[in-house]
C-alpha cells in the first residue's frame, strides 16, 4: 500500500485479556519497527524486524509480549495478560533497509480497563 | 543515560516568527543519523528533516532547516516562517549504527504552540 497501515485505530479491552495489533508495512520493505508512546512521551523502542526475524527484540518489557512477521510484511505485535499499565498508542514504522528513512503508521490506540 | 534530550517541554511562538527546538544528543559512534518528526493531535509520526553524520552541510526542507553543531553534539530544528498548523508535538531522534542494528531512538519531545 502507499502507507503503513495499523488496525485496529483504537482497542478497548478488559485487564487479563489478549490482544493482538496489527501492522501492514510499505510494500517492499524489509525493516518492521514496534513502539509503544505512553502520553505526553516520546516513542519507545519495543521490537525490530529485518525480513522475518526479529533482529532486535530488546525493547519488549516482558514476556507477557511477542511479535511475528512470518512472511517478512505484514507483523502482528500480541499482548497476553493484559495490564493497566499497557494502555498506550503502539505505533509501526517501516524503512526500505533499515538505512533510510522510517514511515510511521497511524498507531493503535490500546485502552486496558 | 539519555541518548536523545529535549529540554524544552513546551514553546510558544507567534505566527508567522521563526522558532528554534533544541535537541542534544550522545553516541560515541562515527556514523548517526538524526531526525526530526512532527506529530499532530492526530497521532501520526510525520518526518520532517533528516541529517547525517557526515553531512558537511545542515539539511534544509523547505520551512525547516536542522542547525547541526556536531562538536556540541547538537541538531536543532529551526522552523521559519511559523504557521498555525505547525502546532504540534516535535521529536528528535538518532540512529546509530553500531553492530548493524538500526533502531531510531527517540526523545520526549517538545509541545510547539504557534499563537496568531
């Protein structure tokens, strides 16, 4: 697609639950990047997708996350167990190679309740 | 340690004046690259400015240019011209490419209000 697409926009979902975010990457390219924004900060680094596996996963906070991105475009970012603490907006970036410029998508906007 | 630093929570500015945002950043690499991004109310991450490096001259993109200090380790945006829909949130960020990982590390921005 011409973007970097996010759904759902926005996610209400109750303490315990799963959940799962999607991101659909500007066609072709090959670096993928997960953050979480909490209000009134800057985003933070969660994961870092180059193809299909998961170059860099030091940012997740725990094991309670985990993301995929099997074909190497579309990635799913999954949430078990969610916390109070893990409302934030989750934004996705992709780069052609990581070396150029980043695209940000819309984010997904996750409310635990 | 903060890698990428924003001091400046907040700023005001009146239409159509030139503002400056400060951002400072620390790496001991050679090879960095530095971005601005705008984000509207809306959410969206909007790239507005990229410097590298090795770039002898500050970058410039329209209404916005990146007074790039690297002895002071400093990339500054400056926005001429201000306009009411500047009014927004604005990051700094820095990748570094130290071990083949490229991963943009941000700062917490700065909230730009742009008075008529």
């Amino acid at each position: 697609g011409a973007g970097v697409s996010q759904t759902p926009s926005n996610k209400v979902t109750e303490k315990g639950k799963y959940v799962e975010l999607r991101c659909d990457p500007i066609s072709g390219h090959t670096a993928l990047y997960w953050y979480r924004q909490s209000l009134g900060q800057g985003p933070e680094f969660l994961i870092y997708f180059q193809g299909t596996g998961a170059a860099d996963d030091s940012g997740l906070p725990n094991d309670r996350f985990f993301a995929v991105r099997p074909e190497g475009s579309v990635s799913t970012l999954k949430i078990q167990r969610t916390e109070r603490g893990d409302s934030a907006v989750y934004l996705c970036a992709s780069s052609l190679s990581g070396v150029d410029g980043y695209t940000f998508g819309s984010g997904t906007r996750l409310t635990v309740v | 340690a903060q890698k990428i630093t924003q001091t400046q929570p907040g700023m005001f500015v009146q239409e159509k004046e030139a503002v400056t945002l400060d951002c400072t950043y620390d790496t001991s690499d050679q090879s960095y690259g530095l971005f601005w991004y705008k984000q509207p109310s809306s959410g969206e991450m909007i790239f507005l400015i990229y410097q590298g490096s090795y770039d002898e001259q500050n970058a410039t993109e329209g209404r916005y240019s990146l007074n790039f200090q690297k002895a002071r380790k400093s990339a500054n945006l400056v926005i001429s011209a201000s306009q009411l829909g500047d009014s927004a949130m604005y990051f700094c960020a820095m990748r570094e490419v130290s071990g083949g990982s490229y991963i943009p590390t941000f700062g917490r921005g700065t909230s730009l209000i742009v008075h008529p």
